[in-house]
C-alpha cells in the first residue's frame, strides 16, 4: 500500500506489449551526426504556412501587420523566417532512458536505521546549474545515501525551479487509457509538444508515450499528421530503428516522394548498418534503383512496394 | 513599520550588512504558520533573534513529511562552501544533523542517539506485543481445557 502510492502505477505504460528497441548510447550518438539530422530535417518538408499556424493554446492574439515591401526585402523576410522555421522544426533529442535500478549508492550507515520513519530528499540550490546536472541525493531511513530517481529529480526540479508548462504531477492525458483516446481522435503532436514539455527526454515515461504514440500512427498511417512539425524526425528515427519503414515508404512512392524515398533509405541505411542494404551507395539519378535493392535485401513486405515502385517508374517514363 | 514596509526592507531571503567583528552562525529560521513549521536555513549575527534580517539564506527545510513520505531540504552548496570558510562561524546542532545526512558532513552524533533510541523504543514495543500475544494464548488455552474438563467429569 505503501508503495503503490510511491511509484505512479497508472503513469507505468506496459512496454512489454509494445515490441519495440531501447535507446542505446551508440543509437543516440547516431541521431546527434550532422548528416543524419539534415535527412531528418529534410524528410520534414518544412511548410510555413503550418509551421507558423495559430495555435489556440488560451495566449491572446494581435492583429496581423500589414506592410508595404519590394520584392527584394519580401525576398529577405521569406528567408528570415524560413530560417526561424529551421529553428522551430529542431528535432527533440533522442538519448537512452536513464536507468533507475542503477542509481549510484553514495554512502551506506547502517548505524542510522530507524534515525526518522520519512526519507530525507536534498537538493542542491546552487545559482545557473541546469536541471539535468542539479545534485539530488536521498538519504533513506535505513541510512542509505543515494542518488535520486528520475521521479524524484521531476519532483524536486518543479518544486524549486518550477517551469509554467511543467507540472508537478503528470497530466492524466499520459495515462494509458487517455493516451489510447487521444491517439484514437489522432491529436498526435498535441501529445508529443505536451511530453516534449513535460518530460526530460531521458524518461522513461517519455520513451513510453512516445512509443505507443509512433505505434498508433504507423498502424494507421496517420505520417501526414505529422509533417512539417518537430516530431517528424524522431518519428522516421523511430521507425528506422524498428525496421517499420515500410508504411511510410509506400506512401511515398503512391504520393510521388521519390525524393523522400531515398533519404529515408539513407537513414535507415545508417541506423542499421548492419543492414543487407547499408553497402549499397546512392548514385544522383538512380533513386529507383537504389530504392529497389532496399526492397530485395530488408524488406519484410517485398510484393507491395515492388508493386507500388513499379507503378511509379512507368507513370514516370509516361511523363518522361 | 507596516509588515508589508517591513518584509520589503529586511527581506527573509537576506541582505542584512556583514560586521566583521560579530560572530554568526548558520542555524534555523523558524517560517510557516501555527502547526506547520517551515524553516530557512540561514546565516545570521549569532547575537539576532531567531527571525531578524538574516545575512544570507542558504537553504530550506521542510519537516512535514509529503505523500510520498519524504522530507524536503534545499541547500545552496556553494554559499554554504563559502561561509564554512570564514572565521568566527557557528553552526548549530539542528543544521549539522541536516548536514550530516546530505553527505556535506560526516553523520552527526545526535543522529546516531536518535537511530539507537528509535530502535529501543521499537524493540520493547515490539516485545510488549510479544508478551501480549502469549497471554492471550495462554488464555484461550486454558479457556478451551475448562470446557473439556466439565464435560469430562459429567
């Protein structure tokens, strides 16, 4: 009884009923190479009339400005804020869940057992230290010191360095049954922008919800949904790193992506280059080609893509 | 003075002058309401009343354990660095116990009189239970021979 009131059961998604891979360290330093997020961000499509969209989160709005402008300085405003759109679409980084069973045992003084029946939690306060690097150690009635859990660390952060769009307690939206709900009316990045706030990214609730989320729309192709937002990288990452590309490479080649294809080779040919397909190098002109030795090495779903690519290489030579 | 002038000239977060001849302590500043004690862990002229202008707060100490059984301190580590390195610089017994299970000293004396004492207590309650326990035993026994022993007889 204890206990359940200790650990959030609720918030604990069951993650054995989603076969999907950890973050290893060797993975994230993949997502952190230069090459990789420019795929991603080019896989994004940045839109900005979605990018800059209103978005009704309760703020007051201003009228719009309208201006007078020559072509050369609409020109320059263009690529100002495409360049401010770049910014806006960086992907959330990808690192491992922190592991909370080996949380670093500091000191152990058995002759304190029993010195108070509640654990003591401290917290160091010190100015212009980042959450993430705050010390926060625990001494238990035992008289075990011990670095603090992920739980803990949320709680202790948002107690003394409170952030407005963090909460103390988990929104019940992550909860397993709402989180379903709200997948199921496809409020797909509404959920993501609100664990990207709510969360550090070495959660392991995080990694949770956004599992089952990059689950749900890969079961239902919902990869429109999240084009042209930051989450669109971490969803191609995600499916690269689960060997699940194939959905959203057939609606490329049915919408015409060619282009997007490839570059989704490309990152899954580095995130698995233990892959079939990873020697394979892609030459400017041969997107098909290059397409089509993915499918013959890795896919699992060879009849339908063929189909798919062999339709759009005679539509092409049509247009050609 | 008006409380409201008051908090904003001697604010309870510090800033009281530094007399360098005066001896200070680091100790605890009783806040909070009636039965709910909530202290600053504070550094102050050691010849200041409990809640005068502090020098500097270092911290925070909540005694009333949370629902998730655990009691909140707050340290500034690098101030409380500091002022550990100045002359003339007391520390109480109630700030030591503190420091003492955070690590930053080693495990004060009283902790360990508290843990023995805690222990104590538990162990006798635990035997009185103990003791209890036989006797009611005892009794039921005896209740459930004196049945027998009647009908035996008749």
């Amino acid at each position: 009884m204890f206990l359940n009131r200790v650990l959030p059961r609720n918030m604990l998604l069951s993650s054995r009923s989603i076969a999907t891979k950890t973050i290893t360290p060797a993975i994230s330093a993949i997502f952190f190479k230069p090459e990789v997020q420019e795929l991603l961000l080019n896989l994004t499509r940045i839109d900005l009339s979605k990018v800059f969209r209103r978005q009704k989160y309760g703020q007051v709005f201003e009228p719009p400005e309208y201006k007078f402008l020559t072509t050369e300085e609409v020109e320059k405003l263009q690529k100002e804020s495409y360049e401010r759109a770049v910014k806006k679409m960086q992907v959330p980084p990808i690192v491992p869940p922190r592991d909370d069973s080996k949380l670093e045992k500091l000191s152990y003084d058995p002759e304190i057992l029993g010195h108070d029946v509640s654990k003591y939690v401290f917290t160091d306060i010190t100015f212009g230290i980042s959450d993430p690097k705050r010390i926060i150690v625990v001494r238990e009635p035992d008289g075990l010191l011990r670095e603090a859990n992920t739980f803990e660390r949320h709680r202790m952060n948002s107690v003394y360095f409170s952030r407005p769009e963090c909460t103390l307690k988990h929104p019940e939206m992550f909860e397993e049954e709402n989180l379903k709900s709200l997948c199921n009316r496809k409020e797909y990045v509404f959920i993501l922008d609100r664990a990207c706030t709510q969360f550090e990214p070495d959660d392991g609730l995080y990694h949770n919800i956004l599992n089952t989320t990059f689950n749900h729309i890969h079961e239902n192709n919902g990869f429109e949904l999240l084009r042209s937002s930051r989450h669109f990288g971490s969803l191609v990452f995600f499916l690269c790193n689960n060997n699940m590309i194939d959905n959203l490479l057939l609606q490329n080649l049915h919408c015409n992506m060619m282009e997007d294809a490839v570059w989704l080779i490309k990152v899954y040919q580095f995130v698995n280059p233990e892959a079939k397909c990873a020697q394979m190098k892609h030459i400017e002109g041969q997107d098909v080609a290059f397409v089509q030795s993915y499918i013959d090495q890795d896919s699992p779903t060879k009849e339908r893509l063929t189909q798919a690519l062999e339709s759009y290489s005679d539509v092409a030579s049509v247009s050609m | 003075m008006p409380r409201h002038l008051f908090k904003f000239f001697f604010p309870a977060s510090g800033g009281a002058k530094v007399m360098e001849s005066r001896n200070k302590s680091i100790r605890l500043a009783r806040y909070g309401c009636t039965n709910r004690p909530f202290y600053h862990i504070v550094v102050i002229h050691t010849r200041m009343g409990r809640n005068d202008h502090p020098i500097e707060q270092l911290g925070t100490f909540d005694p009333s354990a949370n629902e998730f059984h655990e009691k909140l301190v707050s340290l500034n580590i690098e101030r409380i660095r500091y002022w550990l390195g100045t002359q003339n610089i007391h520390i109480t017994n109630q700030v030591r116990e503190l420091f003492g299970l955070a690590g930053l000293f080693p495990i004060y004396h009283r902790t360990y009189m508290k843990a023995w004492r805690n222990r104590a207590r538990a162990e006798t309650h635990i035997e009185k239970q103990k003791e209890e326990k036989l006797k009611q035993e005892q009794e039921e026994k005896e209740k459930e021979e004196a049945p027998k022993e009647a009908t035996g007889s008749g």
